[in-house]
C-alpha cells in the first residue's frame, strides 16, 4: 500500500465562516495503480491532493483525519521530513506548468537543480539524467531542449518538461492536478499516453485529478468521484463507468454530448449549480439538484460504506 | 444568380477568400518585422438557420476569424458579405444598423460583464444604444430576456459577480438576443463552464435558436459539444479550413487526416477496456503562423504526406455536394 487517506477533513476560516472543502475524505493506493478523482469545479478534488502533499500552509486551516504515505503518518509531519519526500517520492504535476517552472532558468537548470537537491550528484551527472528523462518524455531533440527557457517552449513542451521533473527522482507517488486541461485534444493524447508508459516503467502509483469524464475512462483503474468535499462514488473504472449508481455520477454522464450514435435533441442537464461550501444542505449536498431525492435525503447525509464499488447515497443503499 | 435563391438558400454571411494578418515586433527587434497569418484564404458560407461549428485547437485562428466575421478585426485580405452585401471594408457608422442583426457571445462571462454594472442595466444597454424606446418599453423587454435566458426577475438588481459561471453566460446570452439579432457568432461559450452546467446552456441555445430562428456560429475546442450543437462542421488548421461538410459526415468519416487524429484524441467514456479505440498520436507541435509550412500546412505532422504535399498546397475541394476537404489524398468512403 502506497497511500492510505483515512477520514480527511480540511476546513479553512474565512471572513463569512468555516467552509469545510473537504469533509471525510478516504481512499487507498496501490502500487502502479492509477486512481481518478472527478469533479465539479469546488468539489474539493484539489485540496484533498494538496493535503496529500502537506501543501496547505493557509494558517486559516485545519487538516484532521489520516495520510499514511507507505505506512508512515504524514499529517502533522515537521516541514523539513515533508520536503524530504516531496520532489523525492511524492511528486506533483499542476494544471499550469508555468507555475511550476521559473522563467528565468533553462528547463535543464531547472530539472538537474531538484535532482542535485534529493540525490547529491554532481552537475555533469545531473544534467546526464536530464538529457535521459527529456527524452523519455518525448523531446524531440532532448539536448537542445535543456539549454531552452520556459517560455521558449509551446503549452505542451512546457507541460512535458514538468512531467521530466516529476519523474526525475523515480517518485513512488506522482500526484497530477488537472495536467491536460489546458492542452489540446491531440496534445492531450499524447501525454496520458505517456502518463500510461510511465507507470508501467516506474511503477509510480498516480492519483490523476479531472473534471473531464473522457479522461478518467482512459487512464484510470479505479474512479473516486467527488461532490461538495465528500466522495459521492468509488468503483473500479469499469464498475463505475458501466454500472454508476449515484445519481450524480448517472447525471455527469448523462449531461456529457455523444461523440457517436444518435444525438439528443436535449442533453439531459442537471438543473441549478454546485451549491456553496458556505451554505450547504443539513442532508446531502446533491439533494437539492437530485432527481430522486426523498424524505431521508434532506435530514442526514448519506455515508458511502464499506463496500469496493460504494455509492453514498440513501436510495442506492435502499434498492 | 442570386436573385434565383430562395431566402433560405442564400447564405446570410459569407467570407471569400478571407484573410486576417498581424505584424508584430518593430524594424528594431531582433527578428524584425514579421507578419502572423491568423487567417488564411477562407471562404465559407453560411446559411440561415443553421449552426456552424467551427472547430480547431489553439491558435489554429478560429477566433481570430469569428471576430473578423463580426468586423471587430478588419479584414486583410479577401471579401466579407452579409446577405450579399459587400461589408468588408464599412465603416463604423455604416456598420451600426447591421450591429444589431449581427451579435457576439464570448467565451468569459466575468470579462465581458461590467463589475459595476448591475446586470439589468447590462442587458438594456443594447437596447438603449440602438432602439429608441422608452425606458418602460426596455424594462419590459429586460423582463422578458431574462425570462427567455432562464433568469429570475428579481436577479435584474444584482451586479455579475452574484452570480454563478452559468447565469454570467445566460447574462451575456441575454445580451447578444437583446436587439432581435439574425446571427449570433459564439466564442467558446461553454468552455469555462462545469460538465453539469455546460449542458444546461447547450440547451439553452438550442431553444433559443428554435424560439428566435437565429444563426449561429459557433466555436468550441470540445468537440462533443461542437457535434451537439452543429448542423455544419468546419474544421480548421493552422489558420485555413481543411474540411467543411455536415457535422454527422465528419465524426462518422472524417476524410482529411487532421480531421481524422482530432476526433481519434478525444478522450471518450467508454465502458471496455482502455485504450482500446484506434487512436492516431500526431508528433511535433502546431508549426507558428509566422512561417506556415510548405506546400499543405499539414505536412509536417501527417501520417500520410507524400512529396506532392510538401510542395503544392491542396485546395478546400468539394468532392461531393456539401463535403469540401483540403487534402491530396482524402479519405472518402
């Protein structure tokens, strides 16, 4: 077992009241197993992650519950323990690699300076690897690549040399935040192409947060789906895409346009918008947009149980 | 010839060889002067009561050419026609009466949304540029826009960041029909939105096309979507349109090998085992604008050029009555 997130709760104060982003959060990882988290912009997919990488240093916030990263508790974990694995053997792939590159080194600077920095080798060593890991991610001419500055570098290169980053220290968990949102559909191929190559060469356990449905049905083994900071749904990747029971998860794919086959005149939409982390439902979060609600939904929120494909939600546990 | 068209034949807007160029950097610059080919020899027509889906990724100058087909860019090169009439190169005084037949949606509500405006007096604006009517006939016409956009009239108060994602668009959609337009030219109008609510405006437009009988142009990276809402498809690379033809035909058959790696990317909810589709992983990046390639712009990135493409250009070619690619070797079944 790679990572073992137990019961997590990450709440922030803020100037209208504690918003809870993420409430009860639990989920195992295996070794070489790529895990998929859905939602909704707000539906706390992202800060479960940064919890995860003991990124939330907001002092307005609060982390309970359990991270054990091979065993290990990492919540209330020192800085100097947590940057030791993060980089080393957490790495991290963000939506926008410009954030996660500085503009004024070259790309190979860049990538040898965190391999020096874990690994103590020398320069030329370093920069030896760099060459190596640009060019299992696809540069097509890795040697010039390293002496080029980020913005020198198209969205997909860009998004490229993040990933060489990523993997520059063999991490046994690679945690990546929406990393082809902003690419296009051709470049986006050709890295959740790479993404795949890469945990059969690594044998890196990933957790691949997106919003996009497609996505998830090609890269994921198992799918947890999120909605309003709690796990509405976990299944295997087939389980949930072939047999979804929540009726959120049944409405996502619902409102998803066909790309083949008869087109509806009407795509079947959820009606209103994710509610508030502010203002949330005494019962559960989708009640208010749920087809099915009843009696039970408006007073308690559902749990999801213990089962491997669990829905959390009152109709499916009764049916 | 045009007089023999019905009204439904003859296009509403149509652009011929239409082209939209940018110099950037100065004599000064290391590089010099140098011209962008945003657009690039486009001739499409379009007719009234459809939707056509304009579709490429970023940079191939699909919005470059809905701002030309507004005239918010002035064209460089090539012919731009509303109902036949000439309004390449009107003025701007000339052009306002034909504003209000001719509308925009864009992609970001919040940036197209004055802050300090509240969103009532927004959507009158239009309505007070261009109609003269008197302030209860707009109050009234407001009402009734924002019950056409799925809005409540007590929303009319409020200033755009009260609302969510999905409302600013019904907002900025309330807007762009406010004066009766006859083509509404849509820039991503869904993209910024969750799955759950992108639906909703999908919808939305569809209704309101049926309602209105308005033309649409519109414009998505996200093909699903794109496929939806289109009765024509566009597909467009590096600038120039490389197939054209009906929006089924194209995801059915697409017939030009961009067309083909496109569709193939995207990704799919499906429920066998992953990766099993066919999927063509296209190399290299998408060559700049400022020196397109030889020959077919493709080339460089085509699993199937020949010599011939590295060095004469195909033309957009109607093989057969409404499918128009522009390749050497198309794939028509």
């Amino acid at each position: 077992m790679i990572l073992s997130v137990r019961d997590l709760k990450v709440s922030f104060r803020t100037h209208d009241g504690p918003v809870r982003a993420i409430d009860g959060v639990s989920f195992d990882l295996e070794e070489s197993e790529i895990l998929g988290v859905v939602g909704e912009s707000g539906s706390g997919k992202t800060v479960s992650l940064l919890a995860v990488m003991g990124l939330i240093t907001d002092p307005n916030a609060t982390i309970e519950g359990s991270i054990r990263y091979k065993g290990r508790e990492l919540v209330g974990l020192p800085p100097r323990e947590l940057r030791r694995l993060r980089g080393n053997e957490i790495a991290m792939i963000f939506q926008d690699p410009m954030t996660a590159l500085t503009p004024v080194y070259t790309i190979g600077w860049q990538i040898a300076e965190q391999i020096r920095a874990h690994r103590g080798v020398s320069k030329p060593k370093a920069m030896e690897r760099v060459e190596q890991l640009l060019a299992e991610v696809n540069f097509p001419n890795p040697h010039e690549a390293m002496s080029r500055y980020p913005h020198q570098l198209s969205g997909g290169m860009r998004q490229r040399a993040v990933i060489a980053m990523a993997l520059s220290c063999d991490p046994a968990l690679l945690v990546a935040d929406e990393p082809t949102t902003a690419l296009d559909v051709t470049v986006q191929a050709g890295i959740l192409d790479l993404v795949r190559k890469l945990r059969a060469k690594h044998k890196s356990a990933v957790v691949f947060i997106t919003h996009d449905m497609g996505v998830v049905s090609e890269l994921a083994d198992r799918v947890m789906v999120m909605y309003a900071g709690r796990v509405v749904e976990r299944g295997t990747r087939t389980e949930l895409f072939s047999d979804p029971r929540h009726p959120y998860t049944r409405a996502l794919l619902g409102s998803i346009p066909p790309l083949t086959g008869e087109k509806p005149r009407r795509l079947p939409a959820i009606p209103g918008s994710p509610p508030s982390l502010l203002r949330l439902p005494e019962g559960c979060a989708f009640g208010p947009r749920c087809p099915v609600r009843y009696e039970p939904c408006e007073a308690r929120k559902p749990g999801l149980g213990a089962s491997a494909h669990a829905a959390a939600c009152f109709r499916v546990a009764q049916a | 010839m045009s007089e023999l068209m019905t009204d439904t034949d003859r296009p509403i807007l149509e652009t011929r060889s239409l082209a939209k160029r940018f110099s950037i950097g100065s004599r000064f610059s290391a590089e010099g002067r140098r011209t962008v080919h945003a657009v690039d020899n486009v001739s499409l027509s379009v007719r009234r009561g459809e939707t056509v889906g304009l579709v490429g990724e970023s940079g191939c100058g699909k919005s470059t050419l809905a701002r030309c087909l507004v005239r918010l860019y002035d064209i460089t090169d090539g012919k731009l026609l509303f109902e036949g009439d000439d309004i390449t190169s009107k003025s701007l005084s000339e052009l306002r009466p034909l504003r209000r037949r001719l509308q925009m949606v864009f992609q970001d509500p919040s940036a197209s949304l004055n802050p300090r405006r509240r969103v009532g007096d927004l959507v009158a604006e239009p309505l007070r540029i261009h109609g003269k009517v008197s302030a209860r006939e707009i109050t009234a016409r407001v009402a009734e826009l924002f019950e056409l956009v799925g809005l409540l009239p007590d929303h009319m108060m409020r200033y755009p960041h009260e609302f969510s994602g999905g409302q600013r668009q019904r907002v900025g959609i309330a807007r762009a029909i406010a004066l009766n337009p006859d083509l509404v030219v849509l820039d991503e109008p869904v993209s910024a939105l969750d799955v759950s609510v992108q639906a909703q405006i999908v919808n939305l437009l569809a209704d309101l096309q049926e309602k209105l009988k308005l033309t649409y142009i519109f414009i998505a990276h996200d093909l699903s979507v794109v496929r939806q809402v289109s009765t024509r498809i566009a597909v467009m690379y590096l600038g120039s349109i490389v197939e054209e033809c009906p929006a089924e035909e194209v995801f059915a058959t697409p017939a030009h090998p961009y067309s083909q790696a496109l569709i193939s990317a995207v990704p799919i909810v499906e429920t066998t085992p992953a990766g099993a589709r066919k999927r063509i992983i296209l190399t290299g990046d998408v060559p700049s604008p400022l020196k397109p390639p030889s020959g077919c712009r493709f080339h460089p990135r085509c699993p199937i050029a020949a010599d011939r493409c590295r060095s004469e250009r195909p033309e957009l070619k109607e093989y057969r009555p409404g499918r128009k690619v522009a390749c050497h070797f198309p794939t028509l079944t």
